[in-house]
C-alpha cells in the first residue's frame, strides 16, 4: 500500500550538519556507499556517530530514516504490522521497509539494545539478495538501488549479554569512532558553539580528566556532546563552574567520589 | 622554666640555702625596708636587685620547704614568678607551693610547680589555681599520691593546647572522673588500689590532645575505662597507646581527614587529573612531634601522612591533593642527577628550585592549584632570621620559593627578586630540566652565601613546606647505587615460595551494654582448608542415591523456565491471536473492544547466590542422639547433598567453616570459592572436615560477607549450620556473643543478604530467636539432617 507514496522529501537533510572530520572516515564511508555496503559505526556515546551519518546523508543527498533501538524493540517494529480500522486490518510499513522502498539510508542506532531474534530481520537486507520478506503479509521488498543499513553500536558497556551476534557483525563494514584529539575537539566545540578557543580548551581538559576515570567508577567518560552543552551554557551566561558541574559532572555519575573529584578538577582548571 | 638576669652566683647565695641558715632570724629590719622605692640614679638596677633578693628572703621563709634542691632553683622561679604573677598570685603560689612541700610526696611536686606554675598561669589565668589544687587534692586524698607528680608534669602541655579556663575545668573533670571510675575498691567499702592507668595516660596526654578534641579524648578515654577497668596491665597498655585497640579508638576519634575514607577520592584525582596511578600508603603522624616524617614515592608507592587536618582555609582532602600534584609533578618533569657533585647547601637549593619548577609546570597544566599552593606555602617574615645568629640557608630558600610562587611577594632582598626574575625568565623560554635548575641553584648558593650558614642553629620557622615530598627520588649517587639494589632485592620473596594462610582481617564487634561497636576487636585468619581423599564424599553421595532421585525430581522443577508469556498487554511484541479476534468480535458487534490484544515474553531466570557458613566447634564431635555418627559426620553428608543440589540447580556458592579460640584467633576455613567448581579438589577439603575450639559466630558471619556482597546475583543466601549458641572462651558474658551475631545478622540484611539458621541444638529456642528473628530451622532429628538440609535450600530459594 502506501510505501510507494511516501514523501521522499521528508526524510532529506537540507542544512549542512557541522562535522569535522577525524581520519578519512568521509572518503572511507563514499566507498562503501558507491558499492552499497552496510556499515557498521562503532564507538562510544556522544563521540559523533550520529552527526556523522547525517552529514553523509546530506553529503549524498539521500534520505536519512533513523531508529533508535531499545530492548522492546521486535521485528514488527522494524518492518511493519497489521492495525485493526472500521473496516478491518490496515497494513503499516515499518521504518526499515520504508528506507527499502524509497531507497534511504536506514540508520538504526545502538543496534545491541534491540533484542537478538529482532536483528535477524536485517540479515536479506544486508548480503547480496537485498530483499526484505514481510511474511505476514506475503511480500517480498526488492530493495531500492539506493538503499543502504548503517547501524551504531557502543562497544563500551559491552556485557554478556549485549553483543552483536557474529552473524551479524560480519555482514558490515566498520569504522571506529572515538572522542576526538584534544586539540580536534577544542575546534569542534568552538565551532559548533561559537565560544572562544581558550574556554573550549578548558572544558575539553575536564573531559579528558573524566574519561581517564573510566572503568574506575564511571561506565562512560564525558562525551562530546555534554561539551557542546556545557560550552552552549556558558554561552548563554551560565557562571562556567556550574555549567561544568551541570552539564558534564552532574548527569553521569551519582557516585559521591567520582563528582568530587571532577568539581575538584573543575575548580583546577577553571582558577 | 625561662632564666633570666639573675646569675647562678646570686641564686645560690647564702641567704636561701636553708641548711646553711637559722630560719627564724629571716625577717629582719632590713628586708621590710627594702620594699620601698628604690632611689633613682646610676646604681638603681643594682640596688633593685636587693630588693628582689630580699624579697625571695620574705617568700623563702612563707614557703618553709626543707628540700635543698628547691633552695637552688628558689631564687629563679621567684624572678619568673614576679614577672608572670600579680601580687596576689604571688602570695598563692607560695602558699600553694608550700602545700606542696609539706603533702609528704617528696621533692618534685613543689619542685615542678614552682617552675611550671608562673607560665602556665599566664595561659590559663591565675584563678585557675583553686580547680587544679582541688584537683591535686583528690589524687592526694585517695590511693593515686604517685599520680600527682606526672599530672603537674603534663600540665604545661595541657595548658598549652587547652588555653581556655573552661576547656582546662572539662579536662580535669574528665580527669577526675577516670580516677574515680579506675581506682580498685575492695569490699565496694575503701579504695585502696591506685588507678593503672591514671599515670599512663599523663605521660601520653601531649600526645593525645595532638590528635583529639576534648570531646574525642573523654571517648577514648571511656572505652579505655569500660573494657579494661579488671585488667590493670591491660589499662596501663591502654592508656600507654600501647595496645592496638587503644590506636584504633584513638583513629577514630582523631579530628582531621584521614587517608584511609579518601583512598578511592584521591585515587580518582591521580588518574582523572594526572593519567597517574599507585599506591597510596600512610604512614602515621602521630607519635614523631619532633621530627615530623615527610611525604615521599619510592618503587612500593606514594606515602603520605594516614591524616591532614584543614590547614589555612583549604580542607584536608585539598592538602592531600597538593601533596600529590607536587609528587605527579616530580614524576612527569623531575629527571635524576647525580648528587656526589654538589655540596648539601647546593643540593637544597637545587631541590627547592625544582620543586618551584615542577609547582610552576603543574600549576600552568590546573590554574586552580595556585589556590592550594599559595595558601599552604609559608611566607617567612623577610626578618624573621638574624643572619649574625643563626643560619639562614633554609630562611633565604623559602622566601625564594615564596617569591616564585607568589608574584605579590613584599621581599626587598635583592638576591630573591633576582633569582625569582631569573627563574620566571629562564621558565618563559622553555620548561628547563632538573640539571639547569641545579645550576641556577648553584649559583644562588653562590651569591648569597653567608658565614654563618655553618652554625649549628638553622632558622625553621616557617620554613617547611608541608606538601612538598623529601625528594629522594632527585638523586642518584654513584658510590650507594649498587647497595640500594640488593637491600631491595632482599625485600622479595623467595620464588616459590608461598605464604601461608592470608594475614588476618579485624573486625569489629558489638558490645551490647554501651550500644557501639569495639572497633578492630577480632583478627580472622583466612585459609584453604586441608585436604582428605575426595573419593569419601562421592561414596557418601553413592550412599543417598534414593534420596538425591527424589531430590532430583523437586529440583527439577523449580529449575528456571528461560520464557513466561505475560498476556493481555496494551503494548507487547506480539498480537494475541485469541484476544485480538475476541476483541475484532466484540468491535463488528458494536460493542467496545479490549485494546489489550498483545502479549509479550519475560525470562525468568534464578538468580541467587550462597553461602553455606559451617560451625566447626569442638561440640560437633559429640555423637548426634539416637545415631551412631557424629554431629561433624552428618554435617558432611548433609553439606555433600547441598553442594551436589545447589550444583544441579547451577546457583553460585561457597562453603566455608569457622571456629575460634578467642578474639585474636578466629579461623575462617575455605572450602569452596564461588569461582571454584563442585569438583575433587572441594570434595577433598570438605571430607578433610574437623571440628575444634569455639563458636564466635558474629567474625565469622562478617568475613563470609565479605566475599558474598561482592557477588552480583539479584538474591543472596547465607545459610548457617551450627549446633549451639555463639561462645568463646574469653567472653565471659555469654549474651555478648549473641548480641553481636545478632548485629552481625543486622549489617547482613542491610548489605541483601538474607542470612538464615539451620540448628541442630534441640534448646536453640532460647537463642537462636533472638539472633536471626524468624530465619531459622531447628532440626530436632539431626539423623535426617542429610535429608532435610537440601529440601530447606530448595525451599528456601523456589
């Protein structure tokens, strides 16, 4: 039914996302993408996994559909399901089906949240068939030319128990991520934000104090993102102490240690 | 005492030696005369002291006091008296000390208050005179005379950190008190036993007030007085600080930050802040006043001091973390040099610079330690050291350092304006490392030596820079370097080698009559329990085989069913086919649907960890009524089943035993780890089982805690076997060691860890009631313990 019809235009990417570049992840992801290969991103959180494909999007100006996997994700979540209307059943595509008909890029971010039976249904889309079989229906999607699978995936809290299973790791491409150079990063958050190099600097070196705790205590250390926040705070005005304590200390870590000694930090870096 | 003018010629003129004199034809015309104003002129100061020495003439003949060794030093406290006292303190001191010499205790009661007295009646007032005199007269009046000598000895000191007049009333009450409550009586009538520890605790008291509030000090000496009041060795060892307790209460109730609760904090800074990382040993600082030990890193670690008190507005955990800025920094830029080159003035310079380099580098990497340094850096007076008396090397080096540190220094000297131009110069062009900084010491040493840099005397006042280490790590010397290495070498255990049994924990216990805990009162041993031949359990398995067949089928049953289906969900994962078509039913038939048509799945697993606690006292060897085994042997069949059950279920466990032989020997006995398979090595050490000693249950309940919180498991278990109540033979009261498993069970429930009873003693009613509340099983028939043991888990855990 409505696949067809779908708005391509929604789904495109008009302004150029900001993206700095960290190796030759760009050309890299263009080569994969010319020969359609899914990609696998890995990484940890906030480092610009998200922002990356969206710039690749915009760069090659295809539609970009995201899903944000959890643990109650299923299969039907994905590729579609059956409502019940006055008249019936209606059948409703699912976002991968979508991506599949229209040709997009389907990004399904943190990949291991979705439960295993749930990451099987990307398998035919992934090798040489590029089909996706909706059973309940009865169909059979060949998917569009331009149709790609990238999904994300955080090696960091990796347990037993979350962990691509290797039949699906080895049907992608992968480009690893990680928090940029200190020096990189100090752009990245002058750039995105407009604050002046110096206390871009700072807030930078708290970062690094922070994710030199990991494993110690913290799961995850402080990602570019709460930078970005922390350095839009203080932009807006906020003392820089208690932005850095609001935006990087406060959201990760309860542990009563661990906060003392980053508002410690903070207080050394910002004398 | 402080000497003054009066030379020791005059002092021991032949007026004041009492044994050389008539007493009775002192108060002459003369001495009433003198009082008067001297006449002014050239010989006023000379004639003054006539005065005085017929003054003393008056005040010697109130005192009456026969000692020859109070005439010799008569004349000078006198002269401090004058000074120090107002007239009427003048006159109560005499009399005071008069007292003194006629109270039969020898000379040195009056002999020490007449030094003493004048100084510390400037701190704490005259009027303070009454309470300490009432004080004395206590002590005089009951068995304690020996103790009146050492409390006037302490004095100055307890002056000196209790200044004010309330604080010093406190302390001689609490004082008071102790003497009281620790002086023997017989027949609850006379007291006739001196208090043990009354003197003990004056020569420790300097000590103490060191580290203690008041408020600290009555608590330890409380506990002193509780636990040690029919021990009088034990009470001297207390009040001594010779015994460990009397450290760890002291610890306790030490002010400041100590080390030990920060470990983890500082840890953290190292690694966030600094990609540095090692050990952090304290060393104490407690008992060394004088020579105060500095922090420093070595191959083992970083020593710092075990606690730091707030210090110029920054807080003790800020203190510790400039101490180690300071040493990450000698870590990262600090490089050896060879020491045999320089002089020791040259070397402290060249320390000194560098530890200005290594602050200077570490405070352009945090802007914020400025703050720390500047506050706890001293800034020695520019005049402070009179350079004609005494050397001034270390005075020069520390204004040089303040200078560098502190850009707003008010120093005139031009030598450390230069040198501090110099040193900022040299930094701005490049980090220099330790060799330059060693020659621009160098030359400093140069520019501004001294003659009297050889004295003796050196200038310390506000020279010592507490955060900054000893630099050892500075120096390499060429003609030590090879001992250095075999004296570690020696430090290295044999290859090979191994320890035996692990060194002890301690733990606390619960004293139930003051409702506190006697902080490391227990040391428990840990280690593997020896082993026996593992095929002995396998046959007493072969021996239950009906029994483990119907253990079998229960087991089987409440074996964990990976996926349970929830239905009639708003939102699931799947459509429930039956409801859905129902609800579509109801929908065509125009009434109103249920919306919950979906279903989804949850895995229940078990998730449950245990510990089997076994009780291996001396009582399990009696034979079990109506069997031919023994408590121990029924034990062990029964434990053999557990283990073979918990096994199949596939739950984590581990069994341990434990007896005791008093407080300083309890035995935790490792039978099974929860990493450790259900295999021949465990089957070995449980047939190996043996019973002995006494049961202090609490200790062992606590350590078997320690292992089993660490556990991540959703549930966790902790099942006793024991055959009686907690006792031990150095606790008298038996209530004590119920009142502290009790506790023991208490801390368990609050770290989830349910901690259940299986005993086999049919009188526990009594008891075991009050430790566990309702978490235990008596088992009357110990003959079916085999049986009944392994159904009690499997229910227990369904």
């Amino acid at each position: 039914m409505g696949g067809n019809m779908t708005d391509k235009d929604q789904y495109k990417i008009h302004q150029e996302p900001f993206y700095q570049a960290q190796g030759n992840e760009v050309t890299l992801y263009e080569a994969a993408y010319a020969a359609r290969l899914p990609v696998m991103v890995k990484g940890p959180t906030g480092c610009g996994k998200s922002r990356f494909i969206e710039y690749m999007a915009w760069k090659l100006n295809k539609p970009l559909i995201t899903v944000a996997c959890n643990e109650d994700m299923t299969a039907s979540d994905l590729v579609g399901r059956y409502l019940l209307d006055a008249n019936g059943t209606r059948w409703l595509d699912g976002p991968l089906t979508t991506a599949a008909r229209i040709g997009a890029i389907c990004y399904l971010d943190e990949i291991v949240e979705a439960r295993q039976d749930t990451t099987v249904v990307i398998h035919p889309l992934t090798d040489h068939r590029r089909t996706l079989p909706l059973d309940k229906k009865g169909e059979l999607i060949q998917a569009h030319p331009d149709f790609q699978l990238v999904i994300s995936y955080n090696p960091g809290y990796q347990s037993l128990l979350k962990d691509l299973k290797q039949s699906t790791k080895q049907r992608f491409t992968a480009l690893d991520f990680d928090y940029p150079t200190s020096k990189l990063e100090t752009e990245i958050l002058s750039k995105e934000t407009g604050m002046d190099a110096d206390i871009c600097a700072k807030l930078v070196k708290i970062g690094v104090a922070a994710r030199n705790l990991k494993g110690h205590g913290l799961d995850e250390g402080v990602s570019t993102r709460l930078l970005v926040y922390a350095a839009t705070l203080i932009k807006s005005g906020v003392e820089p102490r208690d932005a850095c304590r609001m935006a990087m200390v406060r959201p990760i870590t309860d542990d009563a240690d661990i906060r003392d000694t980053l508002d410690h930090a903070i207080d050394a870096v910002f004398a | 005492m402080e000497i003054t003018t009066i030379s020791d010629g005059q002092a021991r003129s032949p007026h004041l030696n009492p044994l050389e004199e008539q007493p009775a034809n002192r108060l002459s015309p003369q001495a009433g005369k003198s009082l008067v104003i001297p006449r002014a002129g050239e010989r006023e100061s000379e004639s003054l002291r006539e005065i005085q020495v017929n003054e003393f003439e008056i005040y010697w003949q109130q005192l009456d006091c026969g000692f020859p060794r109070v005439g010799e030093v008569f004349a000078d406290c006198m002269q401090d008296a004058l000074v120090k006292l107002s007239g009427e303190g003048v006159s109560a001191y005499i009399e005071y000390a008069r007292f003194l010499g006629k109270m039969g205790r020898g000379a040195e009661p009056i002999l020490i208050f007449l030094e003493e007295w004048p100084g510390i009646a400037r701190k704490s007032g005259e009027d303070a005179l009454p309470a300490i005199a009432e004080c004395i007269r206590r002590m005089y009046k009951s068995p304690n005379g020996k103790a009146i000598t050492p409390f006037l000895q302490s004095l100055p000191s307890v002056v000196r950190r209790l200044p004010a007049r309330q604080q010093l009333q406190e302390y001689l009450n609490l004082i008071l008190d102790l003497m009281e409550r620790t002086t023997g009586s017989i027949h609850g009538i006379h007291q006739t036993f001196a208090s043990p520890g009354l003197p003990s605790l004056f020569k420790q008291i300097a000590v103490l007030l060191g580290q203690l509030s008041l408020a600290g000090l009555k608590n330890w000496v409380d506990y002193g007085v509780r636990y040690y009041n029919d021990h009088p060795e034990r009470q001297i060892d207390y009040f001594s600080l010779q015994s460990a307790d009397s450290r760890a209460v002291l610890q306790r109730e030490r002010h400041g930050t100590l080390l030990m609760d920060n470990e983890r904090k500082l840890d953290m800074y190292l690694r966030g802040l600094w990609q540095d990382e090692d050990l952090l040993i304290p060393y104490s600082s407690m008992f060394d006043e004088l020579r105060q030990p500095v922090p420093y890193y070595d191959n083992l670690g970083i020593r710092l001091p075990d606690v730091y008190n707030d210090m110029n507005g920054v807080s003790g955990i800020d203190r510790y973390r400039a101490t180690l800025a300071h040493m990450v920094g000698h870590r990262r830029w600090s490089t050896k040099i060879f020491a045999d080159n320089f002089s020791p003035f040259q070397r402290m310079a060249a320390e000194c610079l560098e530890d200005s380099r290594v602050e200077y580098l570490a405070m352009r990497e945090y802007p914020g330690l400025r703050r720390l340094f500047l506050a706890l850096h001293p800034a020695p007076a520019e005049d402070a050291c009179d350079p004609e008396r005494e050397s001034g090397v270390r005075h020069r080096l520390t204004m040089l350092s303040r200078a560098i540190l502190d850009p707003q220094h008010t120093y005139k000297n031009a030598h450390v304006i230069e040198f501090a131009q110099r040193f900022h110069a040299l930094m701005q062009e490049g980090d220099m490392n330790t060799q330059e900084i060693a020659s621009l010491a160098v030359s400093f040493v140069a520019r501004t030596r001294r003659q009297s840099d050889q004295l003796a005397r050196t200038h310390f006042k506000d020279t010592v820079v507490s955060y900054r280490d000893d630099n050892r790590q500075m120096w390499h010397f060429i003609e030590e370097d090879d001992e250095g290495e075999v004296a570690d070498q020696h430090r290295k255990m044999e290859p090979g080698k191994e320890i035996e049994g692990l060194p002890p924990r301690h733990y606390p216990e619960w004293d139930y009559n003051n409702q506190s805990y006697r902080p490391d009162w227990v040391s428990v041993y840990e280690n593997l329990h020896p082993k026996g031949n593992a095929a002995d359990i396998d046959r007493l398995l072969v021996k239950h085989a009906s029994l483990a067949k119907r253990l079998k089928k229960m087991l089987d049953l409440i074996k964990p069913q990976d996926k349970v289906r929830i239905r009639y969900q708003e939102e699931g994962s799947e459509l429930d086919l039956d409801v859905a078509l129902r609800s579509l039913i109801d929908f065509k038939g125009g009434s109103s649907p249920d919306p919950r048509i979906n279903m989804s799945h949850k895995t229940s697993g078990r998730n449950i960890a245990v510990t089997v606690l076994l009780d291996l006292s001396e009582s399990l060897n009696e034979k079990a009524a109506g069997s031919e085994q023994t408590i121990l042997e029924l034990s062990q069949e029964a434990v053999s089943l557990l283990a073979w059950a918990i096994e199949k279920l596939g739950d984590p466990f581990a069994i341990a035993g434990f007896h005791s032989n008093t407080r300083h020997d309890v035995r935790y006995m490792h039978i099974k780890g929860f990493s450790e398979k259900w295999d021949d090595e465990v089957k070995g050490r449980l047939a190996a089982m043996e019973a002995s000693y006494s049961t202090r249950m609490g200790a062992a309940m606590r350590h078997a805690s320690h292992y089993l919180e660490k556990q991540q498991a959703d549930k966790k278990l902790m099942l006793i076997l024991t055959d009686g109540e907690p006792a031990d033979i150095d606790s008298k009261d038996g209530r004590i060691l119920i009142e502290d498993a009790r506790r023991a069970v208490a801390e368990l429930d609050q770290e989830g860890i349910y901690a259940y009873c299986i005993n086999l003693d049919p009188k526990a009613d009594e008891y075991v009631k009050d430790i566990f509340g309702k978490q235990y099983t008596i088992i009357d028939k110990v003959a079916d313990l085999p049986a009944k043991l392994p159904q009690l888990f499997i229910s227990l855990t369904k």
